[in-house]
C-alpha cells in the first residue's frame, strides 16, 4: 500500500491564528505607552497651555453688538 500525504491544513490554520493572537496583543501592550512616556500632568500645566489658547469663532454676529 502507498502511503497517503499527511494533510497539514489544520496545522497552518493554528499557527496563523496564534500568530495573529500574537500580534495583537503586543499591539496592545503598546498602545497606550506614548501616554505614560508624556509624563503626569497637572490642573495648573493645562491651565497654562490653555490661557495661551486663541479663539478663532467667526461668529460676526457676536461681535457686532
């Protein structure tokens, strides 16, 4: 008797799926670094960035008054 060829479709099919499983949770791991690499901010640091905001409104009517 020959001897069949061994199917090795279910193999492939779990190496892609623990390689994809894989991906995405190193993905996540790295998701959120850039925030804690930014460091703790304060009420008193945004308050500082934000007085320097300008505010572009067109509101013409507004500044008709």
């Amino acid at each position: 008797m020959a001897e069949q060829e061994k199917d090795n479709t279910f193999t492939v099919v779990a190496v892609v799926t623990a390689i994809a499983i894989a991906g995405v949770l190193l993905l996540k791991m790295d998701e959120t670094k850039h925030l804690k690499m930014s460091g703790e901010t304060t009420a008193q640091a945004e308050a500082q960035v934000l007085a320097k905001h300008k505010d572009f409104n067109n509101d013409i009517l507004s500044q008709a008054k």
